[in-house]
C-alpha cells in the first residue's frame, strides 16, 4: 500500500540534498540545473551586451538583479519550499490510479521510434500545451491577475524570461505532466534536453537583441516578436494579447495571434495600471490574489 504521507515528507529533503548535490557538483554537468541555468544566463547576457538592439538601455538595466532572484527563486528555492512535495504526491496518486505506471494512460508510445524523433515530438507537445496554457493566462482575469507579474516588467533582458508568480508554476507544470503522460516514451534525459533548450530559447527571446532568424520567424519564436507580447498599448484586434509562443511561433501563425506591425524596439512595456503595481519581491509574490 503506498504511503503518501511519506512520499510528501520525504520528498523536501530529497529535493534539498538534489539541490546541494547540484551546487557542490557532486551532479554531472549534463544533468546539473543550477550551473547551466546560470552559464546560459552568462552567455546570453554576453550576446545582449555585444550585440545591443536597445543601445540607451545600461548592462545593468531596471530590475536586473530582482529578476535575477526570481530566476533562482522560480527554478530552485519554491520547488524546495512546497512545489515538489505536492508534484511527487501527485504523480503517487496518479500512478496509483494508473495501475502502477502512467504509462498506462498514454495515448500513443514513441519508445519505439529514432530518439532524436522522440524529443521533436517531445518539444511540439511541450510547446504546443504552453502556448495554450499561455492563452489562458491571457483570456481568464483569474489567471491574468498572476500572470501580470511576468508583464511588470519594464525593460527586457534575459532574465526577465523567469520574473513570475509562483502560480504560474502551479498551472503550466500539471499541464505539461498530463500532455506527456498521455504520450509515452519519453526518458529522464531527453526531459532535460527540451527543458534546457527551452530555457535557452525563452532566455534568448527576452533579451535586448534584435534577431527575428529570417524566414525561420515564422518557425521559432523570437526577440523581436516576443516584445510585443510585452507591449503596454494592445491593438484593438488583439485585446487579449498576441504572440503566445513560448518556444515555436507557429502556433500563433497558425491561430492568428501573431503581431509584428513593425520594430517594436523602443515600444513601451507592461499595462495599463503599472505605475501603481506592486515593485518589490514579496510585494510580486503575493500579488494577484486580490483583484486590486
């Protein structure tokens, strides 16, 4: 019989010592979270100031170091504190249910076909189930009032990609769960791959660089694209927001969300009520839950 009980105390100190295993590198690079969270910080934040698309905006921009605790604090610090305790007894009561396995639930199995097959279909699914996640943070005021946290931001550089709330994480990651349990087949491994590449991308697509890729724009999502999901004044045919794409742009051109009227450089970011929107950390945090 499982003990749930277990499962959930077990699992903070299990995460902690994961954690300090990865800061003491006692965890190989390829599968170490928190130093490549921080060398592709490093490198994209090197591509932002060799290669400026806003040349005004300083290396240090407005709320450099805030997003930067929130890079550490949504990846690490609030899986630690509550999130992976409920993820893992979730996954226990599902599996459960499952007869065991997930796996028994999956729609279709892949394990069969080329690996560098399985991740494709691995990052489609992936990024198709966030972009329609996305949307909803859009289009539902409950969901949007948390989301705003990620749109406070008044000046775009890489590590604007992970300044959310906390309950995004809460929303976005069973999502991703039920799309991959639903297809079976995927491997510790190649989840770290596609998270890693699209941690890469989301870091690459909010910094102050000035690349669309060409005809591959209408492929991959891209700075130039993603500054006016962040733009402050919404056209009247996109009231609920445009470009949702996290990593793949498709979507958008696809459903008729995509918006780039021209260079969004110097546009304005956030919304309509900013300048009265909480600043600070815990201010953030805790936002959200009250309408105004």
């Amino acid at each position: 019989m499982t003990n749930y009980s277990d499962i959930f105390l077990k699992s903070f100190g299990e995460y902690g010592d994961y954690i300090w295993n990865q800061i003491t590198f006692k965890v190989p690079w390829t599968d170490n979270y928190f130093y490549v969270l921080i060398l592709a910080s490093l490198i994209v934040w090197g591509l932002e100031l060799a290669f400026p698309w806003r040349k005004h905006q300083p290396a240090f921009r407005k709320d450099f170091w805030l997003d930067g605790f929130f890079m550490f604090f949504n990846f690490f610090i609030f899986n630690w504190i509550i999130f992976i305790a409920f993820s893992k007894l979730l996954g226990a009561v599902i599996a459960t249910q499952a007869g065991g396995s997930i796996t028994n639930w999956a729609l279709v199995d892949i394990s069969s076909l080329p690996n560098w097959m399985q991740l494709i279909i691995f990052f489609v699914v992936l990024d198709f189930v966030q972009w329609l996640i996305h949307n909803l943070l859009h289009r539902v005021p409950f969901l949007w009032r948390f989301h705003k946290v990620h749109h406070s931001v008044e000046e775009m550089g890489f590590a604007a990609h992970l300044r959310y709330h906390w309950m995004e994480t809460v929303v976005y990651n069973p999502a991703k769960y039920i799309g991959v349990m639903l297809i079976g087949g995927f491997t510790p491994d190649q989840a770290y791959i596609v998270y890693m590449g699209t941690l890469i991308i989301g870091h690459i697509n909010h910094a102050n660089l000035g690349w669309d890729y060409g005809p591959l724009k209408y492929i991959f999502n891209n700075p130039k694209m993603h500054i006016w999901h962040h733009a402050k004044e919404l056209p009247a045919s996109h009231q609920k927001g445009m470009n949702f794409g996290i990593s793949l742009s498709i979507w958008d051109y696809i459903f008729r969300t995509n918006y780039v009227p021209k260079s969004g450089r110097d546009i304005e970011l956030g919304f309509e009520d900013l300048d009265s929107y909480p600043k600070s950390f815990w201010g953030l945090i805790f936002s959200g839950f009250r309408k105004k």
